[in-house]
C-alpha cells in the first residue's frame, strides 16, 4: 500500500489485496467450523485457527490503513515530484509561469530574492501565506512565482516568515502539489495584487527551500521510516500475542 505499485499500478495492487482477503477468508471459514463445534459441545479444545484468523484480520486491516496513510502522507508526494520536471537557473524576471507548469522542483537564479514587502496572507481557519519570489527585488511584470506557507504570517501585514525565507542561501523552490490548499493561496495573491498594485497572470507556489532535492527526499526517508517501524511494532505486538496464547493454552493443558 505504500510504494510504487500503489502509484503505478493501483489495480494490480488491489488484486493482491483480493487475494490477500481470500487467504483471510479462508482461515476464518475454518476458525469458523471449530468455533460451531465447540457451541455444538464436539469439541472443548482451544484452537489456533481461531487465533490465526484474528490476527490475520488484524494485520489485514491494520496493513491497509496505516499503508495508505502512509503512502497519502509521505510517499505520494514524493512519486509526485519525482514524475515532474526539474528547472535549473530559472529567473523570475523573464519566466512565466506557462512556461514552468511541469515544475516540480526550481533552482532559481543567484540574484533571486523573496520580496517580503509585497507579502500577504488569506485567513479561512489557517492563514495562508504567499511572498513574491523576484529578481534583485525590482519590479516585475508579472509576479508568476510566491513562495508560500501555512501559518507562518499574520494575514494583515508584510510579515512573512515561512520556510527558509531568512536563509540567504535559500534560492530553491518546491512545488506546492495540495489542491485543496490551491485555491486559497490563489485568493492571497489576488489581496496583494489589490494590495500593492500588481500584476500575477499565471501565479506557482512553491516552499522556498534551499535544496528542493533534499526536501524531496525527506518524503521518501519518511515513508520508508514509518513502513519500518510498522513492521517491526507489528511483529512485537504479534509475538506477544504468541506468547500469551501459548501460555494460555499451556493453562488449560491443551498444548
């Protein structure tokens, strides 16, 4: 659930699911037949059948929402941008933002700058934050690139402080990928465009970032990080189950 074949394959990654399903099923059906013996009195022994298709169920259900939790969160993101292009040296000055609508990640050129100024921020629950990304701080044309952020201003003045936005170092930007969170960075924009006498014809958002690639990565260490420590939280938890049930069988002097 939470790699590649979820990204690239989703119907075959749901058969394996379904067939996953019918192995689940089918301890059940058996768990089933011993659980009618022992309330028909043929049988007073505990079973491990029983036990098998309960912790089967568990893992199966368990393995399916935390996977795609974790393929939603982290590692999504991470194909996303990985699908999309890279642009290199790109100034704000002479691009627009139809040429870049493939960026995913954006090393802008060394005289690029993040125009605090003209920042501003649209309040809707969250406040979302939007900074002109410039040239030497000079007027553009068209403000095509805003760096962006959750929470991180105040919404009625030029106080914007998301990301690696005081890092000098800082000329990288990462693809805002949310939908959801589109619109409304959309709507700050057009307050600093009434705001400050602007123009944003076709505006991207992006995390101003130092290194895009590494950020990038961060996705996937992430995800992987949380795959392993699924596994291994599962495979403690399933061994206690284990042992608990051995010596529960070993009471009742069945085993």
């Amino acid at each position: 659930m939470s790699f590649t074949l979820h990204y690239t394959n989703p119907v075959l990654m749901y058969l394996i699911i379904g067939v996953c399903f019918l192995a689940v099923l089918g301890s059940g059906a058996l768990a089933l037949g011993i659980w009618m013996k022992k309330l028909h009195h043929e049988s007073t022994e505990p079973s491990w059948l029983i036990f098998l298709f309960l912790t089967m169920l568990v893992a199966f259900v368990l393995g399916i929402m935390l996977g795609d939790l974790n393929f939603r969160t982290n590692m999504q993101s991470f194909y996303d941008y990985e699908n999309l292009n890279d642009y290199f040296y790109a100034d704000p000055a002479r691009m627009r933002g139809q040429q870049m609508m493939d960026a995913g990640k954006v090393y802008f050129s060394n005289n690029t700058a993040l125009d605090l100024r003209r920042s501003m921020g649209f309040r809707n629950l969250d406040t979302y934050c939007v900074a002109p990304i410039t040239t030497d701080s000079l007027p553009l044309t068209s403000y095509d690139f805003w760096a962006v952020g959750l929470d991180c201003c105040s919404g009625n003045a030029a106080d914007f402080h998301c990301g690696e936005f005081n890092n000098p170092s800082a000329r990288g930007g990462l693809r805002l990928l949310r939908d959801d969170q589109r619109a409304f960075f959309r709507l700050a924009v057009q307050q600093a465009e009434a705001s400050y006498g602007i123009k944003a014809s076709h505006p991207l958002f992006f995390y101003w970032v130092q290194d895009p690639a590494s950020e990038m990565a961060a996705f996937r260490d992430e995800g992987y990080k949380y795959y392993l420590i699924g596994m291994l939280v599962h495979f403690s938890w399933q061994m206690l189950c284990v042992g608990l049930a051995v010596m529960g069988f070993a009471k009742l002097g069945h085993y």
